[in-house]
C-alpha cells in the first residue's frame, strides 16, 4: 500500500523509500517475538466463530472465499490448527518469522505511526484502498492511522476486492512476484465478469503476459 499510495501521489519516491525501510526495520525487530501462522481451508465463517474461543490466535488474512490465515502464539496456533484439522478443515503452517497482523506486532504499529506523523501527505489523485478498512483512504489523518494499524490488523483482501467490483473495477493487474493474488481475485469474483492478470507469473515473460 506504500507503493500505491506513492503512485496516487500521496508522497515521492524519497518518502516512500524512507517509510518502507522504517516499516522493515520495525517488523524485523518484531520478528524478535516467537510466533506463528498457519494457511486454512475451509468455511470462514465457521474459523471465525471458533477464533472467538481462542484469545492467542486471530485471523490474520481473509484470502478467498474459503481459504484464510490464523496468526498467534505459536504454541496456540498449533494445538488451533489440530482442532481446526479434527473438524475438517485443512492447514497448512507458513514458513514466517513470527505471527504478523496478530496483537504481537502491534507495537510496531505503534512505532511506524510515530514515523508517519513527521510524513507529509498529499491528496490521493486517484482512489487507493485500505485493506484494514476494505474502503479507499480519505486523503486526512485517518490514512496515517489505517497505515500503522494495518501492520498487526487483519487483511481484508476479499472484502477489498469486492469493494473494488462493486465501484466498478474489472480488469486486476498483479504487479510483483508470482500470480498468488490475481488466483485469489479469480475465486473471489468466479462466475462474474472480470480479468485477472500477473505480470511476473514463474516461467512466463511479463510482457507477454500483459500483452
């Protein structure tokens, strides 16, 4: 969201290296705290209702329909993920260095919000959505709060991008390393009118693929 918020003209090219390495530097150093996330498939809906019963687990990203992330303590996200896999569903541990978008690297948050209050920001020329809030930033104050929350809030990806469908949005353009997200877009909007395109898939030219 840095990157799109620096291509809406909200800061340069200065800024944006600034923010993101300050954003690095303060994740690494959260990163220090021992956690973990675990991939699951199966009805979200249901994962959440569970999640209500578990207060060292939450979840993390809502990704698909059907597939999300739990984040948390490690060892409470291992015994979760054995009662999740005893009612059906399926999980798969992720490869991180501790548990991002939980309460455990909140503090981080915390930290950037300090780095961004001294950050100048212009008007959005053009709409950028949050994926805490599902909605597009309001070019005020707010923005800086959305932007530090974000780092130990839940990723709304498949209520972003039905925000974006329902404003009018079509055509998705994937712009970084593989095609997870543009697989994601299509099962969230499978059976409506849309495309869908990565511009750096494994084994394909980018031009290529956006020609």
């Amino acid at each position: 969201e840095l990157v799109a918020l620096h291509a809406a003209g909200v800061f340069d090219f200065a800024t944006l290296l600034k923010l993101a390495r300050r954003r690095g530097e303060l994740m690494a150093a959260a990163s220090e705290r021992p956690g973990a996330m675990a991939a699951v498939t199966g009805p979200v809906s249901k994962l959440r209702e569970l999640l209500a019963d578990v207060p060292d687990v939450v979840l993390a990203n809502h990704n698909a329909p059907d597939q999300a992330v739990i984040s948390g303590a490690a060892q409470a996200v291992t015994d979760f993920s054995e009662k999740l896999a005893a009612q059906g569903f399926r999980l798969q541990p992720l490869n991180v260095a501790t548990a991002f978008h939980s309460p455990l690297v909140a503090a981080a948050g915390d930290a950037f919000k300090a780095v961004l209050d001294t950050t100048d920001f212009q008007r959005a020329q053009i709409p950028v959505y949050a994926n805490i809030s599902a909605a597009p930033y309001t070019n005020n104050d707010l923005d800086k709060i959305l932007l530090a929350d974000q780092i130990g809030s839940e990723v709304r990806f498949v209520e972003t991008i039905e925000a974006l469908y329902r404003d009018g949005a079509r055509t998705f353009v994937e712009v970084g390393p593989g095609n997870v997200l543009s697989t994601l877009v299509g099962r969230i909007l499978e059976g409506r009118p849309h495309r869908a395109v990565a511009t750096d898939r494994r084994g394909h030219d980018g031009t290529v693929c956006i020609l």
